[in-house]
C-alpha cells in the first residue's frame, strides 16, 4: 500500500497483483542486463494449491494452522502468486529473499530457524528407521502415516512459530508482513523443486535416513543368514542316504 496525491488530497493506494507483477519482471529482466542471475519462485499452475507435492503442501498446511500468521497469509499468497518472490535461497535454518513490493526496488527478507537440539535429532531419526526405505520414497513423501506425525507433531520437524524469526526492510511495521507471508509459501514452492532443501533448512543430513534404515535391514539379512535352518541335511544323514564319502 503506498500514499498518493490527487488534486491535493492524499490517498493510500492498494497495490494490485498485476502491479507487482509487472515490476518483478522488470527488475528481474534488469538484473539479467546485469549478468545477475535471481532464482524466483511461483506457482506453476491455477490451481486452489500454491503447492503441488506433499512435501510443498505439507509446509503450507502447517503454516496455515497457526493463528498468529492468519491476518497475513491471505496477502502473502497474492503476492506469491503475482511472482513477488524474486529470488529465495535456502542454507541451514536460514532463508534469504528478495521480494517485489510497491517500490520500483524489492524488499529484503530474513528467515532464521531455530536449530533442532541433538537429542530431538536423535529421537526423530530413531523413530524413522523402520518407516523409510529407500530414497525415492522419501523424496515423493510416499511413507506411512505414523512417519507423517513427525512432521507435524508436537516437537516435531516442521517448525512452530516460536522458532520462525523474520526480517524485512518494508516500512510495515506488522509482526508479519507480506513480504514475509510470500517467502513462507516461497519455501514451500522451494520444496516442491526439491525436498531436500527441507533437510537443509532443518539442519539435518537426509542420508543418514536412508542410510540408518539400510543398515538396519542389511543386519537383519545377516542375522537371519546366522541362524541354522532345519532343512539343512547334517553330514551323518548324508552319509546315510549316499553311503560314505
């Protein structure tokens, strides 16, 4: 929203999507003048979901359940879907962004996480080593729903309010944004591309899930090869059936 004249009376102008839409292409198309290279982020498609995987979906819906975002989340969809989101780069428990607002220049966007503790990496990580087994299955989010829980349980993966912490150079003085609104919906189109950025984001190396689980199931073929089966003929009933060797 930005403050204009007409005829000598001040008006607030709601920024429309077209807009915003506009503007982004022409900083992006400025920068790429520029030899710089942004990684925007939006919806590939019209549909009611901003986000098609389960992974993308997930993140969204966990966003949705919290009240203290709902008088944002509305605007910060808008602005996701008119391409606001210019550029989002995800790191450990970090998210950084360039968002298109009203100004010809965007905003800039600071997401930190909270670090999981070892002990809650340890438990997750035990909990999930009889539910994946291999990583195609992770990475299409097709494992049982008792897996799922983790996720958003109490305690668990995706992050509660308490531990998002964000900035922007806006002049909106809200506790969150919109600018702010489009980068979390940006993270969840982010994990649409590519799942593993969730890992990343949380500080954890996926691997070790597929690789825990692995082990786990290659010990349990070795055990099973250890024990004696009863339909193994002992060398006294071969020399009965065939006679002395």
């Amino acid at each position: 929203m930005s403050r204009r004249s007409y005829w000598g009376y001040e008006y607030f102008h709601q920024t429309t999507s077209y807009e915003v839409s506009s503007k982004a292409s022409e900083y992006i198309r400025r920068q790429a003048a520029k030899g710089i290279t942004l990684h925007p982020v939006a919806p590939k498609s019209n549909s009611r979901k901003i986000c098609q995987s389960w992974w993308g979906i997930s993140w969204c819906d966990n966003l949705e359940r919290y009240a203290d975002y709902s008088n944002r989340l509305e605007r910060g969809r808008k602005y996701v879907r008119a391409g606001a989101v210019l550029d989002l780069e995800i790191a450990k428990g970090q998210v950084n962004a360039l968002v298109q607002g009203s100004s010809s220049n965007p905003y800039r966007v600071s997401i930190t996480i909270d670090p999981l503790s070892e002990a809650r990496q340890a438990q997750i990580l035990d909990i999930s080593l009889t539910r994946v087994k291999n990583m195609e299955e992770l990475l299409n989010g097709k494992f049982p729903e008792e897996m799922k829980t983790l996720f958003f349980s109490r305690d668990g993966l995706f992050p509660t309010p308490r531990e998002i912490h964000f900035r922007c150079s806006c002049p909106d003085g809200a506790y969150m944004c919109k600018h702010v609104a489009a980068v979390m919906y940006g993270v969840g189109l982010r994990l649409d591309e590519d799942p593993l950025s969730f890992f990343v984001l949380r500080g954890l190396d996926a691997t070790q899930f597929i690789a825990k689980a692995l082990d786990n199931k290659v010990d349990g073929m070795l055990k099973n090869a250890e024990k004696k089966s009863k339909r193994i003929i002992s060398d006294k009933d071969v020399e009965s059936l065939f006679g002395a060797l």
